[in-house]
C-alpha cells in the first residue's frame, strides 16, 4: 500500500524533466575540460529525481528486480571482498564510492523508465543539445589545443598539458557521440546521424587518445552488423563479453607468448599493457576463485627490467590499475566477480534487445565501444570513468523515452 502524495505529480514531474536537461547541458558545458564532474552531477541529478519522483508518485522507486539484481549482485559481492583484500586502507572507502554511484543510480534509472514518454519529449530535447554541445565543445578543445582547459587554469598556450587532459574527455564523447546520433537520427537526419560517429573518430584520431579511438573503430565495426542483423550483433557481443570475462587470464598470457609486447608496429603504451597483463594474469591465477580484495591493484605493483627489443629498462608491471576491466575483475574479485560481471553484461544485452529497432542500431555499437575501452584504458573503479558510462546511458533512455509514444 502507498502512501498518498503530498506533493502534485504533475508538478514534481515538470521539475524532474527540467532537472535533467539542465543537468545534461551543465555536464556538456564542463565535460571538455573536466570530466571529473561527471560524477558530482550524475549523484546531484539522480538523489533528486529519486526524491522528485517519491514526492509525486508517493513511493520510492525501486530498480526492475531481473535488471538490478545481476548489478546489485555483482557490487554486493565486490564489497563482500574488501573484507579479505590485500588493501585494507582503500577497500571500504571504493565500497562506499560503488553504494554512492550505483545506490542512486539503479533507482534513478527505475524513475527515468517511468517517466510517460510525451512528457519526456521537452528533456529529451534538452538533453541532445547538452550532448551536441559537449561533443562540439571536446572537439573544440581537441582541434585547437585546448583553449578552454588553459583559460580555465589560468595557462599560456606555451604549457604543454598531460595526455590525461584531453584522453579523459576523448574517451567519454566516445559513449556520448553515439546517444548523440540516435536522438539526430529520431529526429529525421538520418544522414547526419550516420555522419556523426564515423566524423568523430576521423577527428579523435588526431588526439592522443588511442583507446578512444579504437572504441570508436570498434563501434563502427559493429554498425553495419547491427543494420545486417540485430540478432546476430548482440549474439556476437555476448560471445565477445563471455570471452573477455571467463579467458581474460589466459589471452593475455598468450599474448605474451606470442612476443606481441616487442613487435615494431605496436605503440609502446600497448606493448606495455601486454607486459602489465601477462603480470596481472599470473596474481589473477595465483587467487582464481575468490581474487585479492577490492581495490588490491593499488597495492599488488611491481617492476621488471626488460634488457632490449621495443620495451626496454625499467617497466613497471601494474601501475594502480591493469588497464583492463576483466582482468582487473578477475585479479580482485577473483573468477566468482568475473561470473558475476559477465551475468550483469548479458542481462543488459538483453534488455537492449527489447528496445526498438532504431534504439538497438545505435545502443549495440555504444556498448562495443565501451567494452573495447574498457578493455584497454582506465581502472574500472575510477568514478569517472562510471559515471560516464551511467551517464551515456541515461542520455540514451531519456532519448528513447521522448520517442516511446511517437506514432
């Protein structure tokens, strides 16, 4: 039994949808120049829909049980294993980062589904300019040197800034580049909408984010599959994430075996991954079952002297985090994290291919790009680098949402 409202749901409804553009075009305006807010607006805008739509529906809302527990699962059990990790000191406080960013972040996607989709068109609308205006304003950065990172620190442009501050925002206008398209193509500019990803990564690849654009290449690939057949593209990414997930210790043990770390045509930071896989592979097998602990990667690194060929010196053999999210899974979360993962992978596959058919067009290549980045760059801790992807997929259902009622 509910509780009668206090408050008009009509009223609370008109605050939430403008809440969330508002929020998309705050999060367009600093995501070129600091992406780290992603994480601040993400928990700002999702506790108040949650409390915008309690006051007006007069109940919480809570997650679809068969899409949340495979999450809460996973989070619940990665927390479990701050109790044995190898990294006490930081292991509660990531369990408490994964109950801030995914406690608010279930039910928030619970409230955003039940949001009647004619009265999300107006959001949605605000939300695809927040997306142009941060994919525009990335590629402004990209295209002319960062001008608005420098005038918002104070710098010349004779400062040479780290990678870090432009493959941040690079690998997040990824994800968002391709929520970006769907709205343009509901809109009716299916040429533009088609345009819009493969011109993005034309221009990403003059950054100096690799990852980025192999998320992007990646994507494309699974484009013209996803037109072909919808089927046959999600049964391959259920392959793809059943591989990555259940062999990941194994591949990257044979990819050292294979000499791929010394090949010439391979950038150096890739080589080095080779180096810092085959590594992390041999803890992950040493814990197969039940992993090393939470956050364990921050302590479990090590150096090694390669006496020649392309890598050679000192390289260090797990800095913070293996650049790989299954391996990271498996290395502290051990095999039963990786099943659990690969659960969660699979229900959200599934619930994509409920949605229609111009949805799963562009919804299957975010979800390649993102789990080939995943693959390859950043901690699949890091809070950012969540809260983009929370982020990617909540510009994509509200977009989807304000279509659900068209004729």
């Amino acid at each position: 039994m509910t509780t009668p409202s206090r408050f008009s749901p009509d009223a609370c409804l008109t605050w939430n949808l403008r809440l969330l553009g508002l929020w998309i075009l705050a999060m367009g305006a600093l995501l070129p120049w600091a992406p780290r807010a992603l994480q601040i607006g993400l928990f700002a805008v999702a506790l108040l829909t949650i409390v915008l739509h309690w006051a007006g529906q007069g109940r919480f809302p809570w997650p679809r049980y068969r899409l949340a527990l495979p999450m809460a699962l996973f989070f619940a059990y990665a927390c479990l294993t701050a109790v044995w990790s190898v990294n006490r000191a930081d292991a509660p406080a990531q369990a408490g980062q994964f109950l801030l960013v995914y406690g608010v972040a279930l039910p928030f996607f619970a409230a955003l589904l039940a949001m009647p989709g004619a009265a999300v068109r107006p959001a949605a609308k605000a939300v695809l300019a927040g997306l142009a205006l941060g994919v525009g304003l990335f590629l402004v950065e990209l295209l002319l040197d960062q001008p608005i990172y420098r005038l918002t620190r104070g710098m010349d442009f004779t400062e040479v800034i780290g990678a870090n501050a432009i493959n941040r925002p690079a690998a997040v206008s990824a994800l968002l580049v391709w929520p970006l398209a769907y709205g343009v193509w509901r809109l009716g500019w299916r040429k533009l909408a088609l345009a819009l990803p493969v011109l993005f990564a034309v221009a990403v690849a003059f950054s100096s984010s690799q990852s980025a654009l192999a998320g992007m290449l990646t994507g494309l690939l699974f484009w013209p599959l996803a037109a072909i057949s919808l089927r046959a593209a999600r049964r391959l990414l259920r392959v793809a994430v059943a591989v990555a997930f259940l062999t990941m210790p194994f591949l990257a043990q044979a990819l050292q075996a294979s000499g791929l770390a010394d090949a010439p045509w391979l950038p150096f930071s890739m080589g080095h991954r080779v180096l810092i896989w085959n590594h992390v592979a041999g803890l992950a097998l040493e814990r197969p079952f039940f992993g090393w602990g939470l956050d364990a990667s921050r302590v479990l690194s090590d150096f090694a002297t390669v006496p020649g060929g392309t890598l050679r010196g000192v390289i260090e053999l797990l800095p913070l985090h293996p650049h790989n999210a299954p391996l990271q899974i498996w290395l502290e979360l051990g095999g039963i994290g990786a099943l659990l993962a690969l659960a969660m992978a699979w229900v959200l596959l599934r619930a994509i291919g409920k949605l229609d058919r111009a949805a799963q067009l562009f919804a299957y290549p975010l979800f390649a790009c993102g789990l080939f980045m995943s693959g390859t760059a950043y901690g699949a801790w890091q809070t950012w680098w969540m809260s983009g992807f929370l982020t990617a997929a909540a510009a994509f259902l509200i977009l989807w949402r304000g279509a659900s009622d068209e004729g």
